[in-house]
C-alpha cells in the first residue's frame, strides 16, 4: 500500500494541473462590469477551476479552444422570458430551450407575469430528471395562487382565501422560489386590490427575494404608469422583497418620454433604503394577446363563458367596444397591432396587422378584435408601442437589466441578447460590452439570488459562452421570428458543451435551481 503513495500524489498533481476544456486567448468579460482581458478560461466538470495565463501555469487541457477575435463571458441569464413556462408539459425538444443556447442563455426563470409554480420543488425534479437543456428557476406566481384559490373570480378576496394564497407562496420559497412574480395588468390578477397584493406576497418575507412585477399598468389603462410605479414599489418594501419591474416600458402614446420619470422613482425609493431595479428587452414592440391589449378588464370577469355573454349582450358590447377603441389609440391604432400567432382558426390572420385585417372582415378595426376574440380566436399580437428614446433611457441605467420576455411568434424569443449585442453594442453603440455582459449575468444573479452563477470566477458553476462580435447578431424578424441567432460559437451548460462550433449538440446539461 505505501508503494502507492507517489503515484496517487502524482496523479493529484496532474488533476489539479489540467482541464477539460481550455478557452484560450479570448477577450474575458468576467460579468464584474470591468473591462475585457485577453486571457484563458479553464473547465473541469462542471465547474471554473482555472483563469489566466495556461502557458506560465502550464495546463493541460482535453480540449483547446481557440478563442482568438472572441468574446467569452458569463451564460446570459434571462430573468424574465416564457420559453419554459409550462415545463413540465414540454416534449424533449422544447426543454432543449435551443433558442435561447444560440442567444448564449444558460439559465432562464419560469414563469413570470404571476405564472410560475406553486409546487417548485416537483416542477423542479421533474423537469430536470426528463432533462433540461438551459437551468431553470422559479418565482412562485400570484396569478397561479390566485386562479388555484379564487378562479377567474373579480370578488375580494376574503381572509380565508388570502391564508390559502399564503400557504401557498409559503410553500414555494421553502421549496426554493426565488421570489414572487405577479402580473396585476392580467385578470384575474388585476382585481386584486394593493392591499390584497401586499398581504399575499408578504408570506415570502421570512425567506427573501424579489418581487418581480408584469406592473399593472405601463401607458394610461388604468392607475396609469407613474402610479403603477409606485404601487410596485410598495408592494416590494411592504412585502420586504427587491422590486424588480419586469420588462419596464413606456408603453402607449399617452406616456412615451416618460422613461426618465420612471427611473426618477426608481431612484427615489432606493435612496429611502428599498432597493428597486427593473429588465428589459430592446425591441419596439411589445409582446401580448389580441383580448389583453383592447378588452377592459371588467369584461374578463369570471372567465370566458362570462365574457361570451356579455358580448352577446347588445347595450354590454357597445360599452366594450367604446372602452376597446380607447385602448387601442393608446397603443397608436390599428396599424400598431400585427397578429402574430394563434390555433389553427388563426392561420388567415396571422402575419396581418388589425388594420388589414378590419378591412378583410368590412368591419371597423375594434369590432373586428372583438369578433375574432368572440369567435374564440384570441390571438397574439406584437404591439408596436415602445420609442428608441425611451429604451435607450432605461437601457443606460445602472439598474436596469436584461430580459427577453420571449414568447412565441415574437423574434424577442429566438433573437434578444444577440440584438442587444449587435445594435446597441456594437453598431450604436449606447452601452459598452462589459455593461451588456454584466447587465445580463451577474447583476442578474446577484439580484435574484443565484448562487455561483453568473460570473467568471474560479469556483463557479461552468456556465460559460465565447461568441464572435463581427458575426453575432439576430436573424428573427416579426415576419419570420423562428429563426435561430448567429456568432454563438461554444455555449457551456454546467461545463457541458450545449452549442458547439456554433451548432447545438442537443445535450441536457441544464439543471432546476432553488434558492438556498
């Protein structure tokens, strides 16, 4: 036995000296906000054992990649995106999440708008074990507390509902909910008053985390944008969470060059000792259903058959459509809306704006939306509503992160982070590399919670992409948003290579996260 002892010392010597991947000579951006360095990046498992200098230190590494001309940085992390809601309905092919690997995503939430899990830790084991291309996380949702304790129901919700509302986010940050989300702009969510909000959310107290908020209104619906601000700022610092404002917007005619005042707010709560931050994404057009965007929210109370009969209601649908054509100048008209996706009945109106398709229907354009939505085609719509000065505002903030809020038949889902790279890096440019980097990963996960993840650090997870800046860019459109990004070269999941030479390799190496 004592025989053995140099070779096993040796064999700890060659470990410790070598890799299983070596990035060498790419431009770092380790996520800290610094500027890139010219350096090497080392893999073993599924952790970062090594960075710097592979030559002085001598390592020795199964595979080299040549990362010369290159980017390599953190795996993006997507606080706010629908490519896994639903998981665990998902077939192999769409728990892959290959959209997001060719953006360089690595971990994504689910379900946000008040949609995610109440039962985390199932969703969470489940999904993992059929496998997970991109890791997951979840923020347990208010509208899935809701609608499990209180269905489509405008009615206050009584003391004894809102102990079960409780139990139930209670539940989910003890299985390892990163938080809250909510999305008071979507019944039934928005009937539920502030105080309401407050007394349900306030049960993830004891653990921590974010409330992250689809708000309830971002133009002039309802309370209006600064005031819905506000209510999202209190419901954070009451319920003793972070309040992120999920994909923050100045959404509609009525409030574009509002940015500045949103972020003015932001500031303001942060300075009183509550910190608020926000997501977004950089595209002009919002991502909704044809029934959220124009119908009042009175009308979806209790749920379809409801809302079917009062369109059957002649003295109801006039007061509809009057409430419809006011939403839809909020959002610019009718030439804003293109239908973007639908079931099967959809087909003849997908790829139409509203404008289009009123004059196909010979009908005006708010009761051609509320015939499609009576026939039971309520589609979803890419509102064209947001400025460029108004992004670029948020996009400069410190405080402002990155998101997707993908969704399917919107190109944000298939082509954000590569378009934030592309045209507001590299051809604008409004914000350098390193804000990008660090504004889509360890900003991230230092809000959120997410240990170990989002950095370039020796220790940490092996979630790691090295992306070409003279090729990245998004190839989807609103016309075709199916189509894959470019200049994603090598995508580390966990050490594993999920993209490689620019290809998917299909493997699941993602993994369910909980917050600890």
């Amino acid at each position: 036995m004592p025989t053995l002892l140099p070779l096993l010392l040796s064999l700890a010597v060659l470990r410790a000296d070598s890799v299983d991947v070596l990035i060498k000579g790419g431009r770092v951006y380790d996520g800290s906000g610094k500027p890139g360095q010219v350096t090497d990046v080392g893999l073993r498992g599924d952790r970062i054992v090594f960075i710097g200098d592979a030559g002085k230190a001598r390592i020795a590494a199964g595979r080299v990649i040549d990362a010369a001309g290159m980017i390599v940085a953190p795996g993006f992390i997507d606080p706010h995106t629908h490519s896994m809601e639903g998981v665990d309905r998902f077939n192999d092919e769409r728990r892959r999440n290959i959209p997001a690997l060719m953006q360089g995503v690595t971990t994504v939430t689910n379900g946000p708008d008040g949609r995610g899990p109440w039962d985390v830790a199932r969703i969470q084991a489940e999904t993992e074990k059929k496998g997970l291309g991109t890791n997951t996380f979840a923020t347990v949702g208010f509208g899935t507390v809701k609608s499990r304790v209180m269905g489509p129901s405008s009615a206050p919700a009584t003391k004894a509902q809102i102990d079960s509302m409780r139990s139930l986010v209670d539940k989910a940050m003890r299985e390892g909910a990163y938080g809250v989300g909510s999305g008071l702009f979507y019944a039934p969510q928005s009937y539920a008053s502030i105080d309401e909000a407050i007394a349900v959310v306030s049960a993830a107290k004891p653990y921590g985390g974010v409330y992250d908020t689809h708000q309830r209104d971002e133009s002039s619906y309802t309370i209006g944008l600064m005031n819905s601000v506000r209510e999202a700022i209190r419901i954070g610092r009451e319920s003793g969470l972070t309040t992120n404002l999920g994909h923050v917007k100045a959404l509609g005619v009525d409030v574009w060059g509002y940015a500045d005042s949103v972020l003015r707010l932001m500031r303001e709560a942060r300075a009183g000792g509550h910190m608020v931050v926000a997501d977004q994404y950089p595209w002009t057009a919002s991502g909704t259903g044809l029934s959220a965007a124009l119908l009042p929210r009175w009308a979806q109370a209790g749920g379809t058959d409801s809302l079917m009969a009062r369109i059957a209601d002649a003295p109801t649908r006039e007061k509809m459509l009057a409430a419809m054509r006011e939403n839809l100048r909020r959002r610019g008209g009718d030439s804003t809306l293109l239908l973007i996706n639908g079931g099967a009945n959809a087909k003849p109106y997908i790829g139409k704006y509203l404008k289009q398709v009123a004059a196909d229907l010979k009908m005006p354009p708010s009761e051609a939306a509320l015939d499609l939505i009576g026939r039971g085609i309520d589609m979803g719509v890419a509102s064209f509503n947001m400025t460029e000065a108004d992004i670029e505002t948020f996009m400069k903030d410190p405080y402002v992160m990155t998101s997707s809020d993908g969704s399917g038949g919107h190109p944000r889902l298939y082509g954000t982070y590569p378009r934030k790279i592309r045209r507001y890096v590299l051809d604008k440019p409004v914000i350098t590399m390193e804000r990008m980097v660090k504004s889509s990963t360890a900003q991230v996960a230092e809000v959120y919670g997410i240990a170990e993840r989002g950095r370039l650090q020796t220790g940490y997870f092996a979630d790691v992409i090295v992306f070409d800046p003279k090729t990245v860019r998004e190839q989807a459109t609103y016309v075709e948003p199916e189509k894959l990004s470019v200049g994603m070269r090598w995508v580390f999941v966990n050490g594993q290579a999920a993209v490689a030479d620019g290809a998917p390799t299909q493997v699941f190496a993602g993994r369910g996260l909980r917050k600890r």
